[in-house]
C-alpha cells in the first residue's frame, strides 16, 4: 500500500482568435514522487533515477522521472498495479510572449498539474 504522485509541467501559446490558434507542446517530463519499491514496482525499467541513484527501498523520493511523456501509459501502468486516482490539483500563469517573435498579444500559459495515486 502508498501513494504515488505523478506530476509534468505544460505550456501553450494563445493568439487572438484563442480557439483556432492555441499551440500546445508536447509533455517534457513525466515526475514521479513515492517510496523507491512502489515506484520500481509500478514503472520498471521505464523509471529513469539518475537523478536519486542508490536510494534505498523504503525511503521516499520527489526526483524520479519516466522515460516516456504519455499520461496515458503512465495512468495504465498504476491502474494495473492496483492504484486508483484519490486527488489532482493544477496551477497556470500566463505571460505576453512578444519577445519571442510572435505578434504582441499572444500569450504563453504554463501549467503544472499532480495527479495522486492511492493503493490500500
């Protein structure tokens, strides 16, 4: 039983006609937050811990990160191993992007979202 908390930080660009014009980009890095054997269990060898080497078994880290960027294959992977989603939370900030090329009122928004995993 624990928790797993998967987090990844995202960005867009909205024009003037904010539908037909929003630019998404792709999911850089997929975070994983939980005990070290929970992590292991559930994501094998696509858990990168370059960043928390030799971290043992019991103990929790925030520094983990998946070698794929797709949610999905992240959300199946913990529903398989029998963990059910208990909360999520998000944040944005947006900014006017005029210095990087684009016209004057485009806007870049950021995000950055948690999901929690829970296994009883």
């Amino acid at each position: 039983s624990g928790y797993i908390t998967i987090g990844y930080r995202g960005s867009y660009t909205i024009g003037r006609e904010a539908q037909a014009d929003a630019k998404f980009r792709r999911v850089a890095r997929i975070t994983v937050c939980g005990k070290t054997a929970l992590a292991k269990e559930v994501f094998g060898e696509t858990l990168n811990e370059s960043r928390d080497p030799d971290r043992p078994p019991e103990r929790y880290t925030a520094r983990y990160y998946l070698k794929f960027n797709f949610l999905e294959q992240a959300f199946d992977r913990l529903s398989e191993a029998g963990f059910r989603m208990a909360a999520c939370s998000s944040t944005g900030t947006c900014a006017f992007a005029p210095e990087q090329g684009g016209p004057a009122d485009d806007k870049i928004w950021t995000s950055y979202t948690e999901y929690v995993f829970c296994r009883d």
